[in-house]
C-alpha cells in the first residue's frame, strides 16, 4: 500500500482515472480537488504504483479526531479487480473500521465485499443505493422568469449552513452542521433568494465534487427553482473543468424528471454510499 503525496504522480493518476470514468467518479473528482489545493485535505493511498488495480481516497489522519463523525470520515474507490478492492479495504491501514465512516463508489462488488468485511469485524454497515446522473455540460439556462426582480440568485455564506441542516435528512446534529459549513466554505455552491433575501432553492458540492443537499422549499417546486440553481453550481464546475453528476434516488422520479429536463443522463448501474458505524447513535 502506498500514499501518493507527490504532485506529478497525482497529475498521472487524474489522468488515468479521467479514462476510467464515470465508474471512477467519485475517486476521480476527489484526486482533482487534491491537485486544485486539497481544501478537505485528502489523501490517495494505492495498491501499488504505477500499475495499480485499487485506488482508495481518504481524509489525512490528523483531519477526524472524532470517532463517531461519518460526516467528515470520507472514502472513495475505485478498482480493477474485486479482489484488489478487497485486499484494500481489509487493511487496517487503508481503513480505520473502528471509527465511523462513509464509503461511496459505482462498481458492482464493493457493496458485497465491505458487507462481508463489516460482518466479520462486528460493526454496523448500513447502504444507501443510488443512481448516478451525468450531464456532459452545463445545464441549460433558466426560466426567464428567475430573472425578475423576484428571485435572485446567490452564494450560500456559513450562516446559512443552520437551514441547509434543520431540512436535510441527514443532518439535525452538530456533526451535519460542521460537516455543511465545512462544504459552504470550500466547494462550489449555489442558492436562489426571494427579494428579502430568505433562501428559497440551493445546491451544494461536495470533496467527491458531486452535486450534493440539493433543496427547494415546499412552497416553491414545481417553478424551475432547482433549474436556476443548478445552471449556476454547474457552471462552476464546468468552468475548473470538473465533471457534473450526482446521486438520485430510484424512486425520486421528480428529482429525476428535472435532472433530465436540464440535461443530466440516468446511467444505469448503482452508485453506494455506505455508512459504516461501530455504535447506532450518532448523536451524542
């Protein structure tokens, strides 16, 4: 196992992923914000170099001090062979299975194989299964009524990061707050405003540099809120040369009707995200 630290090895490996995209999605867009200043400090630890069949990406060790944080504790993979990914995974070195973490990656074999790991080593495995929406560019342009002197559109500041975590499904925890005032500072994001300046619409990105917390008030969907936004965030992205894609759920088909209206393909295939937890309660 080894830690690529140095910055033309780095540059070889974004290229190689680049080749192996989208199944290396989320380790790739982790390895170009690493190149573009690692603003959540992750590292690549490989197999082997330069012939490699495992690539894992992970938080510097000095980055989680906290056990329980799955939030901030972020994996990504990405593989040749099964059998590499699970010789990664099962080492203690790779990963630290005594401490709560999140796995993501889009090939067929890494559920079974961290399932299978988790089981032997007694802790709690729970996954969330994905699909994986793609846009080739940017989105196309927003209703022109978003335009007016109704709604306009913004960039979220860390005060807002106490809304974004009362509304997501995950948060409600001081964990989810600093894990979102963590993404509002250092990755792109974008929000639309009603003219007092109350959020109405928002999305993030996140270290995989997936489009991530998307969310429109109740009151307000169905009126091209999320299309506005999204034209902005992915603008963003594609302007640093990033890829724009995110993760849906199966049976959000409204979700997917309006990734599909501004662009974004449906690929088949899953994309997992995993949390692992060696205790349920997360919220002490």
């Amino acid at each position: 196992m080894l830690i690529l630290t140095c910055p033309s090895k780095l540059q070889l490996l974004e290229g190689v992923l680049r080749k192996s995209l989208p199944q290396a999605l989320p380790v790739y867009g982790t390895v170009m914000h690493i190149n573009r200043g690692n603003p959540a400090q992750h590292e690549v630890v490989v197999d082997s170099w330069p012939e490699f069949k495992a690539v894992l990406t992970r938080p510097c060790k000095e980055v989680v001090k906290d056990t329980w944080d799955y939030y901030a504790n972020l994996h990504a993979t990405f593989y040749r062979d099964v059998d590499a990914c699970r010789a990664m995974l099962e080492n203690a070195e790779a990963i630290d299975w005594s401490k709560a973490f999140q796995l993501q990656g889009i090939q067929d074999g890494m559920y079974e194989v961290a399932r299978d790991i988790a089981k032997a080593r007694h802790v709690h495995l729970k996954p969330y299964l994905y699909q994986t929406a793609l846009h080739p560019g940017p989105p196309a342009s927003c209703p022109s009524w978003l335009k007016s002197d109704s709604f306009h559109i913004g960039t979220l500041i860390p005060s807002h990061a106490t809304v974004l975590n009362e509304v997501w499904e995950f948060g409600g925890n001081n964990r989810s707050l600093c894990y979102l005032e963590m993404l509002v500072c250092y990755f792109p994001n974008a929000c639309l405003m009603d003219k007092e300046g109350q959020l109405v619409s928002w999305s993030l990105s996140d270290p995989f540099a997936c489009l991530s917390h998307g969310y429109t008030f109740p009151q307000y969907r169905g009126q091209g809120c999320m299309g506005a936004v999204l034209q902005s965030i992915s603008k963003k992205m594609h302007a640093s040369g990033f890829p724009l894609y995110c993760g849906v759920l199966p049976e959000n088909r409204s979700s997917k009707q309006a990734l599909k209206h501004q662009g974004f393909h449906i690929l088949p295939g899953t994309y997992y995200m995993l949390i692992v937890t060696p205790a349920l309660d997360l919220k002490k």
